[in-house]
C-alpha cells in the first residue's frame, strides 16, 4: 500500500514540477511592439442590484483617455430591483458614451444570466474590440488604451490583472493572494502559447474571434466560468492570446470581507473546473494524486507507519518550485507583496489542492438569487 502511494505521488508531483518548470519559460519576456491602431472599442458590463457600486466604476470610465468617438460604454441591467438602472439612465443622458440596456427577469433560464447579459449587450454594440468588466469595479485612465495596444495584427484576445481593494481582513487578504496567484499562472500559461483562465473583469476580445468560436458555450446555464471556457475554445480553434501585464491596466475590485462570502466566491470559481478543456483535467487528476498521495503518507508518517521521509523530500522539492515561481512571478508582474502568504502556500499546496480540488465537482452556490438551475 505505501509502495504503491509513494509511486502514485513520484508521478503526480513529478508531472507537477515538470509543469511548473514549463511556467517559469512562459515568464520569460518578450519584446513585442506595441499596436498603434485605434480600434472602436466596446466595454460591456453586466449589472444586477449594483447601485451601491456603479458610481466608482462610471466616474472611472468616464475619464479613459482613448479617443470618445472610439469608444462606448454598454452596462446591462440584468432585472436588477435597486436604483441600478436609474444610475445608468443618468450617466448616459450626461454623456453620449454610455449606454443603458435593461433586461427583464427570464421565465426559464436557459443560459447563465451573466452569459445571457453580455450577450444581449454585445449585439447592441458597435466596436471592433470589446472589453470586459465588473460593475464593482474601478478601471485606471489608461485601461482601455493599454489593453488596446496589446491587439496587434496576430492577437486575437488579450486578459488583464485585476487586484483587490487593501482590507485588514483575513479572508480579503487571502482571496487577494490567490488573485495574484492565479495571475502567474494565467500569464505563464499564456507565454507558454496555451490557455487556461483569466480574470473575467478584466478580459478584452476581438469582435470577430468571439463570433467566429461560436460566442459563449450555448449549452451551459452555470453562473460561472464562462470567460475560462470561451478562453479556452479560442485558443482551441488557433486564436492568438496575449496577457497585459501593464500596471496601467489594472483593475482593481472589492475583496470578500468574510468567510461566507469568500466561500461562495471560491465555489462559484471552483465549479467551472470539470468542463475545462481535456487536457487540463489530466493534469489536474494527476496532480491532484500526487497531492493526495502525499498528505495519506504525512499521515502514515505521523502514525508511525512509515520509516524514510523520502516522500517528504518530494513534497518540499516541489514546494519550493512553487515559492520559486510565485517570486520570481510576482516580480515579473509587479506583484510585491504576499511573500509570507507565498511560503505557507507553497508548503501546505498538496494539502489545501487535496482538499479544494473535489469542490470542481459541486454545482455553483447561488449568486444574486439566481441558482445552476433557476
């Protein structure tokens, strides 16, 4: 039994750091001319119940530096039963950029409702390019110029870095960190010419490529994941994707102040897991043995069961390759802090990945009163 576990976790974390290898060359720089077109550009903004948050996020917009006549500003109210359409409907009398289109409550959902929003927003828009964000969120001046610089002649989508709104606590300070993990890697994973996630608030396509893959995934009703999945088609069907490291593209965006509602934030992200791309999953599977192989053999160490510590000698080698490449990461993108969060994380990785990874496989909580199923 320990045998076999000892074999199980040589080859799960092995393909792991193999993995994590492969990320550090995804980091490398590459020098790439900046575009100097000026594409029409379209923001799209799905909004429900947003009234206490839409104010910071239209005084941001309103002073982007790209040209006004490129560009516009379309926030759908998605049946929202606050003031939320009454702040759209003022901004857009006071500036011709801003768009307002309400959504009425579907008697049968049939796709996710932030899927159904953006959609229904896309259509009614006119830019070339089109960039996508969160109402509680807040975009620097120079967001839509830089994103947009990123689109050369060969870029077809391009993700950006979101970061959270410093908060004392706990919980805020760990969805921050994860944030700036799941940025490494997302960069990584794009230097690498693949796929994996992006931060939906801060997503930017081509108008063309989102038609040409077919739009978001006609068959999916969650409430999460789509801008991951329809990452992954583009990237499935040849489109070329860039991620903009630019800290004048940062958006920056409320943290969850609390256990509760970090948990629902964690699950809503987590559920998206199992209909990624094939690939993925195998690497997921196997890592997640190799993670699960190595806490069962902590224990039997701390039972007495076993007498070497060569499993834990894997387990640190390959947390150390995980601290290596979240510093070196984090310096590449300009993400100074979370150095203490990093070593904790790196050491304790196979044991949180063992625990997390089964949520991949629990349908999404709730959000804003909308279910998987509602």
């Amino acid at each position: 039994m320990i045998g076999i576990l000892q074999i199980i976790q040589a080859i799960g974390l092995g393909v792991g750091l193999v993995f994590v290898l492969l990320l550090f060359w995804g980091l490398r720089t590459r020098r790439r001319a900046p575009s100097t077109a000026q594409p029409s550009v379209s923001v799209l903004v799905a909004a429900r119940d947003e009234a206490a948050n839409l104010l910071r996020l239209l005084e941001s917009l309103a002073v982007q530096d790209y040209p006004p006549d490129l560009c516009e500003f379309v926030i759908v109210d998605d049946a929202s039963t606050d003031r939320t359409s009454e702040i759209i409907a003022d901004w857009s009398r006071r500036d011709p950029r801003f768009k307002l289109l309400r959504l009425a409550e579907p008697e049968r959902r049939t796709v996710g409702p932030k899927k159904r929003a953006l959609s229904a927003g896309l259509e009614i828009s006119r830019g070339e390019i089109i960039l996508v964000t969160d109402a509680d969120c807040s975009v620097p001046p120079g967001w839509i110029r830089e994103i947009v610089r990123r689109f050369d002649e060969e870029t077809d989508a391009v993700c950006g870095l979101i970061r959270f709104h410093p908060h004392p606590s706990f919980w805020s300070r760990l969805a921050a960190f994860e944030s700036a993990v799941n940025a490494i890697l997302n960069a990584a994973v794009i230097g690498l010419g693949g796929a994996l996630s992006c931060a939906g608030a801060n997503f930017a396509y081509r108008r063309e490529a989102f038609l040409r893959v077919g739009g978001f995934d006609a068959n999916s009703r969650s409430v999460s994941g789509d801008d991951d999945l329809l990452l992954q088609r583009m990237k499935a069907q040849g489109l070329k994707i860039r991620f903009c490291e630019s800290p004048q593209a940062v958006i920056e965006t409320a943290a969850p102040q609390d256990g509760r509602n970090y948990w629902k934030r964690k699950r809503r992200h987590l559920s998206a897991g199992n209909r990624y791309a094939t690939h993925w999953l195998v690497l997921a599977a196997l890592a997640y043995l190799g993670c699960l192989s190595s806490v069962i053999l902590g224990i039997f160490s701390i039972l007495g069961n076993i007498k070497t510590f060569g499993f834990l000698w894997l387990w640190m080698v390959f947390s150390a390759a995980l601290l290596a490449l979240f510093l070196w990461g984090s310096f590449k993108l300009g993400l100074t802090r979370f150095r203490l969060w990093a070593i904790s994380g790196a050491i304790s990785f196979p044991l949180i990945f063992a625990l997390l990874q089964p949520l991949t496989l629990w349908p999404a909580p709730a959000w804003k009163g909308r279910s998987r199923e509602a």
